[in-house]
C-alpha cells in the first residue's frame, strides 16, 4: 500500500467518524452519548494528520541543504551514491503494506456509505434479562395515573417492593417490540448500552391481552402488574395486563432505560 492510499484511508476514517458522531446520530447505534465527544475529537485528529502530511511532502525541497549535506559526505571519503542501500538488497522490499491492509478500506467505507443496522429484537431475543440490582428502600409512588415508569423501574417495584405499591396502579412504559422464541407472546423491551454495542444487556416485561405489533416497533403500553407469585418478591414476575399498545418513534435515548420519552430529531 502506497503512502498516498494510506493518508487516503486515514481521511475516510476520520471523515466516517465524523460523520457517524458530529453530523448524524448513527453513533449512538454502537456506543453510548459519553462517548461521542471522544469520536469527534479522534476524526478531527486523523484529519489534521492528513492535513500535515499533505502539507509536509509538497513542501519544496531546499536544494542548498542537500547540496551541503553531499559535499559533507564527501569531505568525510564516503561516495553518497553509497550510502543508500536499494530496497531489493534483502530479496524483498519492506516499503510497502501486505495486501491485506487493503481490506481495512471496508471498515473505513461502511462508516461513510452504509451503516450496520441498530441492536433490536434479534439481539434481545438471544440475550438473557439485565438482572436488575437491588433497592433497600422505596419512595411512595406520585399519584399520577398512568404513572411512567422505566422497565427497570417496574420490575424493582414487582420483585422487591415488600409495600406492595404497585398492585393495582396504572403505569405507562415504552420500549421495543419483542417476539417470544417459542412465538406465544411478546416482550416490552430496553437494549441498554454501558459502554459500547459489544456489552449491551436488555430488560424486558411480558406483555398480556393485546396482539403484537412487528419486531422491533417502538410502542408505548399501559396497564396493570400481572398477578402470579407473590409481589415484592422475587416469584413475582416482570409482566403487564395491557390496557392501551400505542406505536411511537423511536427514542434518542434508545440504548438506555430512562425517562422522559425524547422524541428522535429530524
């Protein structure tokens, strides 16, 4: 690989990157908002390498330096025709990249011209239940009705809650559709991202007494807790009656089980 195909590589990359993270939301696909600065900061970087290396190599060369350099070698009895020795001395040349770099152009393209799709359903299906941590005490729940709630949020109140606050209350969560495996039922579900795509971890509550939309649609239900076990513990399980399912856009904060419901940007 030639020097020019390797600043060239360097500018997809750094272009790619800033396309993912500065101009576009792509990057929140792979890895959560903290972590966008460092992307744009690191394709600024590489372009500003390109810039210097551009710069750099069609700088004029100064003709009375390298005549001084000649006559200084050759004050010292040494012919400069000597002192370079050709590339092929060794039977082989090291100034050049094995044909394999090559490949290393369709990493730095996809970022530019297709996008890997966005973690879903598929991955949830596959993915064992966050487990979610343990809370020692409960604030009482705002009267409101239906009371938004995350899915960790309610499964915390189902499972671990000994006051039992939740029986009977309305709330309204949001979150993606996921088919059961077996195809007998369908999971409200969050993929949460602590870092990058590679350690996503979902969380899901079983949705009852309504028809699933298609996989990977954004909904948000309402309803009640679906009695089985015994509530505020563990034999409790993570499920809802569902009153109301309705279809909404997907979240910026997608990879993450929060609220308010933000709406995506245009």
């Amino acid at each position: 690989m030639k020097r020019s195909a390797q600043v060239f590589l360097l500018f997809l990359i750094g272009s790619g990157l800033l396309h993912v993270s500065l101009f576009t939301d792509l990057c929140l696909r792979y890895v959560k908002p903290g972590m966008r600065p460092v992307l744009i900061v690191s394709g600024v970087v590489l372009l500003v390498l390109v810039t210097a290396d551009l710069w750099f190599h069609r700088r004029p060369a100064n003709p009375r330096r390298g005549a001084a350099k000649t006559h200084e070698h050759a004050a010292d009895g040494d012919d400069p025709n000597d002192m370079v020795e050709p590339a092929h001395a060794h039977g082989h040349d090291h100034s050049s990249a094995p044909r394999v770099a090559w490949l290393l152009f369709l990493p730095a393209l996809s970022l530019l011209v297709y996008a890997p799709p966005a973690l879903g359903s598929y991955t949830a299906s596959r993915d064992s239940a966050k487990v979610v941590t343990a809370q020692q005490s409960f604030e009482a729940l705002p009267a409101t009705s239906p009371l938004p709630m995350t899915l960790t949020q309610f499964t915390r109140r189902v499972q671990q809650d000994s006051s039992q606050a939740i029986k009977g209350r309305t709330v309204q969560m949001s979150g993606l559709v996921t088919l059961d495996q077996r195809h007998d039922g369908w999971y409200l579900t969050r993929i949460i991202i602590s870092c990058c795509a590679a350690d996503a971890q979902s969380v899901k509550v079983r949705v009852h007494g309504a028809p699933s939309l298609p996989a990977d649609t954004w909904v948000s239900v309402t309803g009640t807790w679906h009695p089985g076990g015994t509530l505020g513990t563990q034999s409790a399980p993570a499920e809802l009656d569902a009153l109301t399912v309705e279809e909404v856009e997907r979240p910026v904060n997608g990879y993450s089980d929060s609220l308010p419901l933000v709406p995506s940007r245009s």
